[in-house]
C-alpha cells in the first residue's frame, strides 16, 4: 500500500508544489488535505509557470485524480479562476474531484477575516485575509455550509439564508451594513453549476485506491510550525498541516500512511507574525531573499528570511514521523563563504536543545551557531549527488545526522527537471 504523505517540514513555502509535481506523475490520485487559498504552491514545467492555490499540483499529469480534499475550505470563485488559468496554459490535465464534505468559503468570510485582524491592533496574527480562519470556525461551530449542501439546488438557498441571517448580526457589531441575500445567492449559484459536475463523496473512492495498492499521494499545504495544535500558537493557521493532517482531511486510517516526507528549505523562511529564532534582519537576509525570490505565491510579501534552524527541524521530523528529507534551494546557497545552521537555544543564559512550545518563551531564545564551508558554482545542472561539491554534500550530511532523517530528494533548481533523487528506497513504501 504505497501511500505517501508530502508535508512542510518548516513555517511553509519549502517548494512542496514542485515535489508534488515531480511524483505526480508516478501517482494515480493526489488529494490536497488541508488549508484553502491561504496556501499557494508554485511548478515550473516545460517553461511555463504554473500557480497552485486550491487545485493539487497532481492535475498536471494526465491520468491522474486530483482530489481536493474534505479538510479543505474552498472559494468557489478562486477554484474557478484557477481552473480555468491552468486549462488555459495546458489542454491535457488529470481529472479534477472535490470531496462534498469539504467546506465552502463566502464574501462573509472574507469580510470577518479582515475585520477580525484589523479588531486585533498591535496583535495580528497575519492572516491573508482569504476568509479561511472564519471559515474553520463555522465548521467548529457547525454552521458551515459544505460543497455537497453547495452544489445542491433545493438546499443551498435555505443553508445560504440561514448562516448569512447570523453573518450580518454579526458584521453589524462592527458597524458594517448587511450582506444581501440575493447578490450572494444569484453569484454563488452559478459558481455551483459549474462546479457541481466535479462534486462527489471521496473517502470511498480514496479508501478503494489504498486497498487496491495504488500509489496515493496526500499533499499538505502552509508548514509544521503553522498547525493549529503543534505550531507557534497563535501565529498558525486553521487547519492541520502536519502529517497527521493527512488522515484528518482525506479519511485514511494512519496504519495505511506508508511513508512521510518533509520538505525543507537550505535556510528558513517564514511568512506573517510571530517568533522566528534565525531571523536575519541585515543586509545578508534581504541578499537571500533577493536571490531566492522569497515573496509569497498568494499574497506577494516578502518572506522573513533567516539560517536553517535544526532544532527546529528534528522537532518537526520527530512530530511527523518522516521517513525521509526532502531538501530544496541547494542551488541558492551556492557561493557563500561559510553557511550557519542552529544547532542549540541559549534561553536565560542556558544552552538548550529543543524548541519551547510556547510563543514568548520561544521569543526569548539566542541562537546557537555551527559553521559550514560554503560551496561554488551553480548546481542546477546537477543530476545525481555526486554531481555536487563535495562541501555541499557535507552540508546534507550534517541535516541529516542532526535530525537523525535521511535526505530523500534534494532541489537545485525551480523546475521539475532540477532535482536529485538521493534515495529512490525511501519515496514510495517497497
């Protein structure tokens, strides 16, 4: 039952879109978990440049289901306008699914959102505004309307009616004027006819694929440290991005999950507020970003740039349970002199080495360095690990001995063309 889970290994934005690209191919369906257009994942195949928010990378390979799964929340109206974008840049595409219990996203939500981060000050939490955490508090509340109830002539207007009558008491309180019922009814019943062909129950579908041992590939969005329970609360998002996200969002018991990998940047990136313990704030930091091109797929904003911080990442290989790394921007770091990584915390004037669970002790933390020679030259012609400088193969030695996790693929480069497969064993369960 080779079923293998992709998970970001770190606070998001570790290049999981091009990995899911890359084994798409070798998969018969890909179910996206977690998250909404919150999340955004970036493939770069045969010179085009394809965005990913709701629909999983998986959809580029012919053949292949794409299944967006129940642990998802979904804007109709973005799902559309992506589908449509990625027909347009690629005629032959899988077949697309949406799971009935995934969860829909509505203008109330989007409204709330923003007026909720701005009620917060000083405070914010960063949100994209997309609608997402208010849509997961519906469903926690059990007011949401999912795309089964969606899709549904008869029912949709009546669920429409009942949540919006307590969505305007709502905005009123922040002095804002009510929705109207029938604009929002009128433009979300033609995002339902064009989306309800798609629609169908999936956790038996996705149940008879892992019995029938068919490679099944569950693809996370956002990162570790962004999970609801096991991130940097409250500078998370509202879902389950780690890997026991995956049997949450798709209905797969977890004694059928096979393999995990964690992908994970050369350095670390993080994306809105919260503690960040490697952050570099000079003149190196926007040099990286500059580089690497670090701005956000959905959102634009540059990326908090800062060193590998690897007691951070044996904590995530420890949470995930990962099988293997996968690490990507080798190619980024080339020509540095020295590269550092985070082995140890000074909190308080004490050495530690594990990451605190909460926020403003995490805060507090100093960095303790280890030193790395740097390597030259530009890697993205390699193809096999011994095509790299021998100084960065050191550097994936020393990930790998500190997390006590094999490096499974390494990235050179944005395209699916540029990438190593280190260790074939530990991708899809033998």
């Amino acid at each position: 039952m080779p079923t293998l889970v992709i998970v970001g290994a770190q606070w998001g934005d570790e290049a999981k879109g091009k990995l899911v690209d890359v084994l798409g191919s070798q998969a018969s369906l890909v179910v996206r978990y977690a998250g909404g257009n919150n999340a955004g994942h970036t493939v770069i195949a045969g010179g085009k440049e394809f965005k990913f928010h709701l629909i999983p990378a998986g959809i580029l390979h012919p053949g292949t289901k794409a299944l967006v799964g129940s642990g998802m929340v979904v804007c109709p109206k973005g799902l559309l306008e992506e589908w449509d974008r990625t027909i347009a840049q690629q005629s032959e595409l899988g077949d697309l699914i949406i799971s009935s219990a995934a969860h829909v996203v509505f203008p109330y939500h989007r409204m709330l959102d923003a007026l909720e981060e701005e009620a917060r000050g000083e405070n914010k939490i960063g949100t994209t505004t997309r609608g997402i955490g208010p849509a997961y508090q519906d469903k926690v509340a059990r007011i949401g309307i999912r795309m089964g109830e969606f899709v549904c002539k008869k029912r949709f207007p009546r669920r429409l009616k009942e949540v919006l009558e307590v969505k305007n008491r709502y905005l009123a309180l922040f002095g804002k004027e009510p929705l109207s019922y029938d604009e929002i009814l009128a433009e979300y019943t033609a995002y339902a006819d064009r989306i309800r062909p798609f629609v169908r129950d999936t956790e038996a579908l996705v149940a008879e694929a892992v019995e029938a041992g068919e490679k099944v590939l569950l693809e996370g969005a956002q990162g570790t440290f962004l999970d609801l329970d096991s991130g940097t609360y409250p500078y998370v998002t509202s879902s389950h991005p780690v890997a026991g996200g995956a049997c949450l969002g798709t209905g797969i018991g977890p004694r059928h999950i096979d393999a995990v990998l964690g992908v994970c940047k050369t350095y670390t990136t993080r994306v809105g507020s919260g503690p960040f313990p490697t952050e570099l704030t000079d003149e190196l930091g926007d040099h990286i970003r500059t580089i690497g091109k670090e701005f956000g797929t959905t959102t634009g904003r540059g990326r908090r740039i800062g060193w590998l911080d690897l007691v951070a990442l044996r904590h995530s290989c420890r949470l995930n349970s990962l099988s293997g790394l996968v690490v990507t921007r080798l190619d980024i770091l080339s020509d540095f002199e020295t590269i550092k990584v985070a082995v140890k915390y000074k909190l308080d004037g004490q050495e530690i080495d594990y990451l605190p669970g909460d926020v403003e002790v995490l805060a507090r933390i100093e960095p303790v360095y280890h030193e790395l020679p740097g390597w030259k030259g530009d890697l993205r012609s390699a193809r096999t690990m011994s095509d790299l400088p021998a100084e960065a193969r050191a550097y994936l030695d020393f990930m790998a001995e500190y997390t006590k996790t094999p490096v499974a693929i390494v990235s050179v480069g944005p395209d699916r063309a540029e990438t190593i497969v280190a260790n074939e064993n530990l991708i899809w369960a033998k």
